[in-house]
C-alpha cells in the first residue's frame, strides 16, 4: 500500500469490515426475523461503493434505516424476545425457590408395607374407686380451717391439698379451675415437681381390655400407659421410649411412656426388612386383618366435679414413632356402640434427587438431619411439643405436666394454667401467621420428606351387650360382666383397602429439563437451538479475527476493484 494514501480511511474501513461479518451472520442466522431487519451484504456493499464513488460523508447504516417493513419486524423481534426472557424467568425461579414436586406415584402401596398405626385411647372418665376426687376436693378445699392455714398443716394433709390441685389439671372440664377463681384462693404453690405422677395415677382408670389382632384371640397385650394432656391414656403399637426419647436430657423418674417394646424387623428409613410376622411395630396381611377391643369404664355420677357427665374415649391415631399425644384430631368411642375405623394411610416418599437441595429449598428433613434436644426421632409433631415445653418454659418460668422436660425445669400447676393456656394459643397463632405467610416458623418444624400420615372412616352400630352376656351365660362361660357399674364398648380398627396410592416429593426440573424447557421457550420464541449459539461462537472465533494486515490489504483490493488510483 502506497504512503500516500488516506490513513484517515483505515479505521473506517476496518470497522466496515466487521460490519460486512454483522450482515453476513444476520442473512445467515437460523434466529427469526434478522435477516428481516438487517441489510444483506450485497446490497451494503453496493451502496458503500455507491458512497465512495459520490464521495458521501453521511452513512446510513442500515438501507432505508426508516422504512415500516424494517421497524415492523424490529418491533416483532423485540416483543418475542421480551416474551421469552419473561418466560425463562419464570422456569429459572421456579427452579430455584420451588424446586420440589409432590406428585402422585404409579405404585399403589399394599397395607404390609406400612405399620399398624399407634392407638392411643384417652378415657374421658377420670375415676378410680381407690379415690373420690369429688370427696376430697369438698373435704379439703371448702374447709376454710383447711385453706387459711395450708402452710401449718402437717405433711399428709399438705400433699392430700396438693394432690387435688394436681389432679384437678386433667379435669376434662374447667369447673375446678372455676372453683378456684370464683373463691379467688391460692394455696401459695405455683409449681409443681414429680409426684404429679403419683397423684395423677390416683385417678388413672383400668379399662379391662382384650385384644384380638390379626382375628385371632390372644392373650392380653401388654399396652403402655402414656402421660398426655388429658392425663394417663393407655396405647398399642407404639415404639419403645428408649427410642423415642433422648432420656439423658429429660427429668429422671418422670415416666412421659412406659412403652418397653423395641422395634424389631423394621426401620424408619428402610421400613420392614424381612417378610416374617413376627415384627415390631405391628403390621397387617391385607385388608381382612383388623384389631378389636372390647373396653370397659366405671360409670361416674354426672354431677361429678371432674367428670361432669362425661364418659366415652377419645381416640388417636399417630406413627409409631411419634410420641402420643391429645392432637386436636380425635375419634370418639361411645358407650354401648361398636365404634369402627376403617383406617386409610398417604405414604409419601422421597426421591435420591433430593439430597442436593438444601432444607430451605426442599422444605422437608431427611432422616438424621435435625436433632432434639428431648427426642432421638424427629417427626413433627414430636418437634412441636418440644418446641411447646421451651416456649411456655421462657413464658410462664414452668412448663406444662405432659411436656418433655429437664431436670432444673418446674411444672405448672393450676394457679398457672392460665398462663400455659394462653403460651400456646400465642405458640398456635405465630405457627399460623408462618404457615398462612409462607414463612418459616421460629422452631422450624418442617415435615419429614419421606412420612406416613393416618386417617379414618368413623362407623358406629349398636353394641347389644346384654345379649352378649347373655349368650356368655348360656355357653358355659364365666359372666363377669357388672352392667349396672361399668359402661361397655367395642372398638374395631382396620384398614379399609389392601393397598393405596403413594405420593412422591422429587425434583420439579433435572438439569436435561431445564435446559429443555429453556431451550423450547427459545425456539418457539425466537428460532434459537444449540446450532444458533454454534454459529455465535463461529463468527466471533473466526469471522472477528481480522488482523491489521488484512484489513490493510482488504482495503487496496477493494480501491483497486473500483478504479481508485492511489499515489
């Protein structure tokens, strides 16, 4: 290239170089509507040549910069691309907030599957013929030589008042916490320590049960007795407190179950590992196993302080592996009905997927992941209570009789009901706000990812117990069936159907489906594959690669093709 040519050129006609590299990848582009917009480079080419011939110092870029056809399809082009980014927006938060899907499984999940579910049955009778709550109440606390000098009175008549006030915390109505607001009385003890048990035991009520499992009569079943909000309540099918309970951290000899029975063939991750009968937690072989119990309670006068006319059960149904407790989900047995439930289960499970998500992202626990302090199984509702005992503990200074609790902590007694009430109604209404929020709450007690949830069909028909003891009468059995002293009941539990659907939480997008989804928004949009992005990377590599030299020749060639002389 000769000296005397124009430098000033140079720059131009180097960036008219990649501008050609532009138009030949818009002309070419498998991406819609560009070539549309865009100016083939035959056509810029002309009208460049067009432009040095007429010496032009003004330069449209683009031909007929301003033409409708070309903003028609700028305009088009614009709008389908702000669709497809909206709509890529959408799947990539979706996949990074809501990552997880609960969707029904293919498999039905037969009933051998699953255990039994944990029976918990709560009688609403609350009398013993050992002891006459009613009796002693009037005794001691309508006595007014009694009330003034409480703290005087030797030990047996202080722990007689104190076994009242205790007892008078399971009354399944507040006519005793009435009493003792109306008469505005204290006997100056607001908390309480470990023989509560032994006065809750006072009026702990034995029911005289037998069990048929799996239709066949066996002897009588061991069953545990369980502490819970409405006192002592007796429970089948549930898992040892050895392994329930962290029993290091709670009060010694403050017994919440006495439940012995360890699990045997099964496991909460794996579920059970071999096909013998002969496990624990019980389990059924279809849907013609069923567990019956025959149930009697001492009839109560309805004028009963505590009682008030009460009588009956109140049922729940847990996992096993759950720590009974009075939910506000409940089945009542009544006198002289056979009571049946006709149990179904939702057995949700988890996909390996999931161990890559973090807790807040999957919103569920993995087996092992979050510790109790009272509670060597984390279940939710085992998280609940505990989480209960150390709000109403940092509330009320003392917790309530049923919660788990250390060996420093006080529990309440009926001068602070009030206070415990009301911590867990604050406890229940935060729980709902975070829930009602879709925020998390304070104690973070998320679902387990992988659970089985209980639920029941309730039936009732006449149970004709005169004509049963009858017909025991008439066969030669022993009749030991007191009608004018006892309330009798059948309680029969089975599950309705041999199997049921399973749920399953699994990952909402794997990565193939979410660049497959992000990669079908792009072609429906715009045209764009994995081709497009090829042909990108094409021009940028190898088109855009122009060295000074060649823009140096590039532009004698050209002054040469048109006849320009360069001195």
């Amino acid at each position: 290239m000769s000296q005397n040519a124009p430098e000033a050129l140079e720059p131009v006609e180097y960036h008219r170089k990649i501008w050609y590299l532009i138009l030949e990848y818009m002309e070419n582009s498998t991406i819609h509507g560009l070539k549309y917009i865009f100016p083939s480079v035959q056509e810029q080419r002309e009208k460049d040549r067009e432009r040095r011939k007429s010496l032009q110092q003004k330069d449209c870029i683009l031909n007929d910069c301003f033409s409708f056809k070309r903003l028609f399809w700028v305009i088009i082009f614009l709008l389908s691309a702000t669709l497809c980014i909206m709509l890529i927006n959408k799947v990539w938060t979706k996949y990074q907030n809501s990552p997880v899907i609960v969707s029904f499984s293919e498999k039905y999940v037969p009933v051998e599957k699953v255990p039994f579910p944990s029976i918990t049955l709560c009688p609403n009778v609350k009398i013993n013929p050992k002891y006459n709550f009613t009796e002693e109440y009037i005794k001691y606390f309508q006595n007014a030589t009694f009330r003034n000098d409480y703290k005087n009175h030797n030990e047996t008549i202080k722990r007689a008042m104190e076994a009242v006030q205790d007892i008078s915390l399971i009354c399944p109505t507040r006519t005793i916490q009435g009493i003792f607001n109306t008469l505005n009385y204290t006997i100056g003890r607001d908390f309480t320590d470990g023989t509560i048990i032994e006065n809750m035991e006072k009026v702990h009520t034995d029911m005289h049960e037998k069990l048929r499992w799996l239709d066949k009569l066996s002897l009588r079943l061991n069953y545990a007795t369980i502490l819970t909000e409405e006192g002592h309540c007796i429970n089948k099918n549930v898992l040892a407190a050895t392994e329930i309970f962290r029993e290091e951290n709670l009060r010694p000899n403050y017994p919440l179950s006495n439940a012995a029975q360890r699990s045997k063939g099964w496991d909460l991750v794996k579920g059970y590992t071999n096909g013998s009968a002969n496990v624990y937690p019980l389990r059924t072989t279809g849907e013609a196993s069923r567990i019956v119990l025959f149930l009697k309670l001492p009839k109560t006068d309805k004028y009963d302080f505590c009682n008030a006319g009460l009588t009956g059960f109140n049922i729940y149904l847990q996992h096993p592996a759950d720590h009974p407790q009075a939910l506000r989900h409940f089945y009542v047995a009544s006198p002289g009905k056979t009571t049946s439930l006709a149990l179904k289960f939702q057995s949700i499970s988890a996909s390996s997927d999931l161990h890559k998500f973090g807790v807040d992202v999957r919103k569920c626990y993995l087996p092992g992941e979050r510790y109790l302090k009272y509670f060597k199984i984390y279940t939710p509702n085992n998280c609940r209570l505990e989480c209960l005992s150390n709000y109403t503990y940092e509330t009320c200074g003392c917790v309530s009789f049923y919660m788990p609790h250390g060996e420093n902590q006080s529990i309440c007694t009926t001068e602070k009901k009030e206070c415990t009430i009301k911590a867990r109604a604050i406890y229940r209404a935060e729980i709902f706000e975070a829930y009602s929020n879709d925020l998390p709450d304070k104690c973070s007690c998320l679902l387990t990812c992988e659970e089985i949830l209980y639920d029941a069909e309730v039936y009732e028909s006449p149970f004709d117990i005169e004509k049963l003891a009858s017909h025991l009468r008439a066969t030669g059995f022993q009749n030991k069936m007191d009608l004018e002293e006892y309330d009798y009941f059948r309680l029969d539990i089975y599950f309705k159907e041999s199997s049921f659907l399973s749920i399953q939480r699994s990952e909402l997008y794997t990565i193939s489906e979410l660049f497959g989804n992000i990669g079908g928004l792009l072609g429906l949009c715009l045209g764009v594959s994995f081709f497009s992005i090829l042909e990108i990377l094409h021009y940028v590599i190898i088109g855009f690669k122009v060295t000074k030299d060649e823009v140096e020749v590039t532009i004698d060639e050209k002054y040469k093709s048109h006849d320009i002389e360069i001195k």
